[in-house]
C-alpha cells in the first residue's frame, strides 16, 4: 500500500484545499440562478465559519498540517459567499417551502423545544450576521494576544479552540438533516454537495490516518462523525429525493383569538404571527 499512501499524501491536501470551492460553488450558484435559498439550512454557513475561525487560531498552537490551514482560509472565503447569496435569496415565510430556508424553523417553541437567544442567526435584517462574525473574530484576536504570553495557561487554551472549533465542524450535516427530515424533501440541497462531502470524508479518513505529518486526534474523531452525518444524508437522498416540501398548517400562536382580528402590543408583528424580541434590532 505505499503508493496509495503516497498518492494520497499529494492528492488529499490539494483536494482539501480547494474541497471548499468545489463543494459549494454549485450550491451558490444554485441559489443565484433560482434567486432562492429555500432548502439550504443557513445554518451550514454558521458552522463552517465559525469553526474555521477557531481552527486558524488553533494553529498557533498545534501546529498542525499547513494544507488544513490553507482549507481553513479557503472555507471563510466561500462561506462568505454562500451566506451572502442565502440572505440576499431567503424566500418569505409564506412561499411553499419557505421555512427550509431557516436555520431549524417550523416549531412554535424553537429546536428540541428550546428557543433560540434572541432569535439567533434567524434575524431578518442581514446586518448583525456580520457583526456576530465580526465581534467573534475580533475577541478570539484579542484572547490570543492576551493569552499566548503564558506559557503555562496557553496550551489549555488552544487545546480547548480546537475541541471547539472542530467539535462545532463536525455538526456540519446536522442542520441539513433536520431541515430534511422536516421537509421530507432534499429539495434546495444540491446533490453535487452531497457526493462531494462524501468523496471528501473519504479521502479525507484515508489521508487523516496514514499521513507522516501532524494531524490531532481531535481532527480524526470529528472527522469520522461527521463522514456518518454526511452518509445519513445520503440515505436520505434516496429517501426523499427532490420531492416537493411537505406542507405545515400555519398555527395561530395565540389562543382563543382569530386570525382576522391582530392584537394590540407595542412590539412588531412577524410573518408568522410572533412579536419582535425587544432584543431584535431593526437595521
């Protein structure tokens, strides 16, 4: 096996590096072309910048392969791409299939009956989804100026950016499952994605443990639950396939009123019936 090990320690870096663009630039262009991102959980974007971003710091630390660096980067570019599209394309709430489009949407009472903070990534003005990553990126700096002078406390801190920031990777697929899985449709979700997540893990699992290079332990575990996410996916696929959206009946959130006759508050009046969190600010 030592010439697919070779091969695969030339060809594994390169895919990861330019795995990004290849995996969502037919999504991005997807949504451009329909100008809808129903069907596209944002919460993906989330994820993946997020994640990247404590993984790049990560690295002052472990020191780990160059090319997961370079693929760290590339991500942040493309998925600032991808959330771009998704806002500027986001379907209203009252388009058939509109509610795939956001991040865990279609309960009264929020995911796993757990209200979102202040309605968090699910606002509708497109500005504080830049602020939070703006503010995120800004504090991690700051943490790492102020921590990386002790010798003694930074290899806890850099070892607790890479659980997080790998840990929150490897829920990549979840959102989608769900959004899925509540739908009963893939519809949105570009099969190209899909086959190239999977051919990915793989290459990615083979290179990940035979490589001579440093590659953490953490990135191997992370690594292998999210290749069964990516596979639940695909199960899916075949499941569902791009059959039309399950339709939900509309709930009227407040009991022993009618829908003809609003009721009086101070506080603005969402799509779907909702007062506005005096938390949510208007941009």
């Amino acid at each position: 096996m030592p010439f697919l090990q070779t091969l695969a320690g030339y060809a594994a870096p390169i895919f990861l590096i330019s795995s990004p663009i290849i995996s969502y630039a037919d999504q991005a262009m997807a949504m451009h072309r329909k100008r809808s991102s129903a069907g596209f959980s944002l919460d993906i974007p989330l994820i993946m910048l997020v994640a990247c971003m404590f993984r790049i710091f990560y690295w002052f630390g472990a020191k780990y392969d160059i090319a997961l660096l370079i693929q760290a980067f590339t991500n942040i570019f493309m998925q600032v791409i991808l959330l771009k599209i998704a806002l500027d394309h986001r379907p209203s709430h009252s388009s058939r299939g509109g509610d795939a489009a956001l991040p865990f949407a279609g309960s009264q009472d929020g995911f796993m009956g757990i209200q979102r903070p202040y309605n968090f990534w699910q606002w509708r003005s497109p500005k504080p989804y830049w602020q939070f990553l703006l503010y995120l990126f800004i504090t991690l700096t700051v943490l790492e100026l102020i921590i990386a002078p002790f010798d003694s406390l930074y290899p806890t801190y850099w070892g607790l950016l890479g659980i997080i920031g790998l840990g929150v990777e490897a829920t990549l697929p979840i959102p989608q499952l769900l959004a899925n899985a509540r739908s009963q449709s893939c519809r949105g979700f570009r099969l190209s994605l899909l086959v190239s997540w999977i051919l990915g893990d793989t290459l990615k699992m083979y290179w990940f443990f035979t490589s001579t290079t440093e590659i953490p332990l953490a990135f191997k575990v992370c690594g292998m639950f999210q290749a069964g996410c990516d596979l639940m996916l695909g199960v899916q696929y075949l499941m569902y396939g791009e059959n039309e959206p399950a339709s939900r009946p509309q709930q009227w959130p407040y009991a022993g009123m009618k829908p003809h006759l609003p009721r009086m508050s101070s506080g603005r009046s969402t799509p779907t019936g909702r007062r506005t969190p005096l938390g949510e600010k208007t941009y």
